[in-house]
C-alpha cells in the first residue's frame, strides 16, 4: 500500500478580490461563447492542441485520483467511416421507434437525426472511456471510484481546453455505443461515455438558437 507522503502546495496562485473577480469573468466570458457544433470543416487540427487538451483533462480530480479514463484519438479516415456507420445503425432505431416521443419531443429545437456526417467530416474524434477497474501493483485489478463522475469532470477540461484554443466540439452519444470498445480495441473493463467530435466549425456554420438560451443565475443557483 502506497504510505501518505506530502509536500508544500507551491502550484497554488492567489489573487486580489478584484484580480479574482476580473479573472472569473474573464473565464466566463470566454467559456460562454462556447457552442455545440453539428457541422465541420474537414480542417485537420494541430497534433500538439489535442495532446495539450488531453493532458488538461487528465490533471482532473477523480475518486482516490485513480484517474479511471482512457482517450482513444481517431483520426484515420478508414476507422471513423466504422464509427459513423455503426453510430448510424443505432441512431436509426433510436429515431425510429427506440426513443420515446418524449425525448424525440426534447430533441427537435436541436434538429438531430440519424446522419452523422460529421463523424467522417471532422477531423478528430476523441472515444472517452470510464475505467470500471485498472491495474494496480503486480498486475493486481484494483476497483475505481466514482468513475462516472471523474470522467465527466475530465470531459468539462477537456472540452474547456479544446475551446479555449479555438477549436469546436460536439458531446456526442450514440446510445448504445459498446461498438466503440471493439472498434478502438478497449477491454469490457472500460465503458464508453462519450464520443467527442473536435474541429472546426465549417464555413457558414449555424447552430440552434435554443441552445444558446442558457438558465439565468437564480435559476441554476441558490445560496443559503
Ligand atoms: N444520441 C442521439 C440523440 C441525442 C440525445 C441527446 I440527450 C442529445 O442532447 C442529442 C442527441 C443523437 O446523437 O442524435
């Protein structure tokens, strides 16, 4: 068993109240012109971005810092063609009587359907996996906590990171999507969550109205 060890936090950054509040919104400001994009150039990105982006969603916080996730990048024409026709199967059904008309009902001011061009147009895609277990010392498996939660927060830096240096994504679900896990070569040890679709927006892209209408303050947050 790994013993505590500790050392001097020397990382940590303060600030003046009035730096911290410039600061915040400064943040806030970049971060919400962040939009979900449906339609890509077929651009290729830098390498080097998504490799930093990765590593930003791989400081995240995660149960015991077990860091229960893995990030298959593809970029091969040949492999995202796979996807999107396997993504296409399921969204069929899903369109197609699978989903209940409540959640169609949900989905029209987005305008999805089963056409998932963008999974061949975009340049990256990025397969996340939550690791329900992994290696501990001498190969022992040793569990994984709060796996779901640990990946979305490491998704949020992730698509944060791609965002802030000028790249679009969509937080695609093709549900279900255990094709995933065959097609990037994964172990069944590791669930899919999410496949996000990174580049940039095509020329003359257009996104939903409904999706910019964010909840106002005192509705997302109240203080006691
Ligand atoms: N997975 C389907 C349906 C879908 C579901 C939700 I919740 C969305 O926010 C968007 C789409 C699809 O990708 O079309």
């Amino acid at each position: 068993m790994t013993q505590l060890v500790l050392e001097p936090l020397s990382t940590y950054c303060g600030y003046s109240p009035d730096e911290m509040i410039a600061r915040a919104q400064a943040f806030y400001e970049d971060i919400r012109r962040r939009r979900t994009v449906r339609d890509f150039s077929d651009q290729p990105v830098p390498r080097e971005v998504v490799e930093y982006a990765l590593l930003a969603a791989g400081t995240a916080p995660s149960g015991a810092n077990l860091q229960p996730w893995h990030f298959t990048v593809i970029t091969d024409p040949d492999t995202k063609r796979r996807i999107r026709e396997e993504a296409e199967a399921e969204e069929r059904d899903f369109y197609n009587g699978r989903a209940p008309q409540e959640w169609l009902d949900a989905l029209a001011p987005l305008g999805t359907d089963e056409h998932k061009g963008f999974l061949e147009t975009a340049p990256v895609l990025i397969a996340i996996f939550g690791q329900r277990s992994s290696e501990g010392p001498e190969g022992r498996r040793v569990k994984n906590y709060y796996v779901p939660e640990s990946v979305g927060i490491a998704t949020g830096f992730l698509i944060a990171s791609l965002h802030a240096a000028g790249l679009v994504t969509l937080t695609h679900t093709p549900s279900p999507m255990g094709f995933l896990n065959e097609i990037c070569g994964r172990p069944e040890s590791e669930k899919p969550y999410i496949l996000l679709v990174v580049g940039y927006p095509a020329e003359g892209c257009m996104v939903p109205v409904h999706g910019g209408i964010k909840k106002p303050l005192e509705t997302i947050a109240s203080w006691l």
